[in-house]
C-alpha cells in the first residue's frame, strides 16, 4: 500500500505538469492500449453499450466505445491537473458557457445541478464553485490515501463537501432552503435503501432517489450540467430538467431524471463513462410489461 501512494502520488505530480492537448493526447494512447488488450472495461463498456444502444450496428459500436475508453484515460491527465489549477485558469479554459442564468433560482430557491459522468465533471464543477454557493456528497475514494488529494482539490473554491449519510442528507437540505447549490452526480448506483428501478436507455436500471426526495422537501429548481472535453478547454452545458423531475411521484421524478442524464450523454456519448457497472442491479421485468409506477416501487 505505501509504494502504491507513492506510485500515484508521483504519477499525480507529473501528470499535472501536462497542458490539456498533451493530458487528452496521452489519454488517447493508453485507451488504445486497453482496448488493444481486450480485458474488463472493454468487455464492460460494450456491455452497457448494447443495453444502451441495441439497434446500433456492431462497427459503430466497436468504434464509440474504443472512444470512449480513450476519452476515460484522458480524464486520469485531466483530473490531476485541474485538481491543481486556479480558478482563474480553470475559467480561462472554458471555451463556452451555455445556460449559466439557470445557476441563480428566479424564484428565490435552491438549485439542484445534476452532473452525470460525463465530460469533465471534476474541472465544471470546480468552475461552478467560482460562480455560485455549493454543498456537495463525498464518498471517500477506496484508497485512503486519496482523500485529502480529492477532498482538498474540490473545496478549495469554497465547495462544502458533507459525508453521504443521513447527516450528509440533511446538510443538502438545509442547503437548499438557503437558496444554495447542491452538486450531485445522479447515475451512480446506490446502496438497496437509496434506489428504484427506473428506465435509462430502456433498461430497468437502480436509479438513485434522493435528488427527488431533496425536491419533494425543498420546492428547489433542478439543473442538468456537463462539462464537455471540447476542441479548446471545456464547453460547459446547463440546461432544464425534464418538467416531470418534479412530479410528487416517486418513480415519475426519477425515470425523467433518467431522462434527462440520456439527454446530456447523447449530446456526446464518446464522453460518457461506459466503463461504470451501471447495470449491476437490474430488475428483470421488461419495461413493457411495467402495468403501472405502483408495481415498480412495490
């Protein structure tokens, strides 16, 4: 464990003395190389991509997930040199910024901003920290020594990052009552307690339920975000949620989350992470036999 922190803490060090064009160039290559070797996130990323895209043919499908193994390398090179940027550079690397009114409520409340993972969600939401108030959920990384790396890189423009627990819940909450922000990465699997079935790409996929729950309780605006790799920097995307996000509904909230995170991936599906078991828990009724919301949530 102690020659593997400082394996990566070195790697780290050096990676972020990379520009983007040469972190994105290095990335390409070692993506090329894993497909090459034909091993796990390859047999993954195809796996999720004809659950996600079963009409596509095979060449085109071959060809978007060797893109996007590349595209997930080059965020390694990306990631350790955002996490030591300014935020005056991590601004000057934004080539575009569409919809950024919708990060202030007209209303008076608090924004939810959605982030699926796609892009470069570590550099958009480091730059939106420079914009707007933000409390965001941290799940420690599986090597604790990783932590402070991670923890520091993102509260250092005045990010708060709370546990995900219950306390963790309660500290978004009161977030949004104070007309604050709260950053979430809404396709991530949750623990049995956290989730329903909802469709995502036309698969019954265990689909997180607390950004319905924070609406449920809040009244708050929600917000779909992205930040894609674009020809120089970042194109950073804000748009509306689907209507029915805020639907009383349990299942009706969530499968228009779902919704909406398709949305923003098929902008630019190379840039999303395939190679995440986004289908490990999956429900075995067809969606077409789904007679009513009540038999999904009971």
């Amino acid at each position: 464990m102690k020659l593997q922190k400082i394996i990566i803490n070195t790697l780290l060090k050096l990676l972020s003395k990379l520009n983007l064009r040469q972190a994105r160039w290095l990335g390409r290559i070692l993506g090329s190389l894993v497909w090459q070797i034909d091993g796990g996130p390859k047999k993954i990323t195809l796996e999720n991509l004809d659950r996600a895209y079963p009409v596509m043919n095979q060449t085109a499908k071959e060809q978007l997930a060797k893109r996007s193994l590349q595209h997930m390398f080059s965020l390694l090179s990306e990631f350790a040199i955002t996490w030591n940027a300014s935020s005056e550079w991590l601004n000057s690397q934004v080539h575009s910024f569409q919809g950024e009114e919708l990060l202030v409520c007209p209303k008076g409340k608090g924004v939810i901003i959605l982030a699926p993972h796609l892009g470069n969600w570590e550099a958009m939401g480091q730059v939106l920290a420079t914009k707007v108030a933000m409390t965001a959920m941290y799940s420690p990384p599986k090597q604790d020594f990783l932590e402070p790396i991670i923890r520091n890189a993102r509260e250092r423009f005045g990010v708060k990052m709370v546990p995900a627990t219950a306390k963790g819940v309660i500290s978004l909450t009161r977030a949004l009552k104070n007309n604050e922000s709260v950053f979430m990465l809404p396709d991530q699997v949750p623990a049995d307690a956290g989730g329903i079935h909802a469709p995502f790409f036309n698969v019954n996929a265990f689909t997180m339920k607390l950004a319905a729950g924070l609406i449920t309780r809040t009244g708050c605006k929600v917000v779909m975000a992205a930040g894609f790799q674009g020809d120089k920097g970042w194109d950073i995307v804000l748009e509306e949620a689907d209507p029915e996000i805020y639907s009383d509904d349990l299942y009706t909230s969530v499968a228009a989350m779902n919704r909406s995170i398709e949305k923003l991936v098929n902008y630019h599906p190379e840039q999303y992470q395939w190679e995440y078991k986004r289908y490990r828990k999956l429900q075995n009724t067809p969606i077409s036999d789904i007679s009513s919301p009540a038999r999904m949530l009971g």
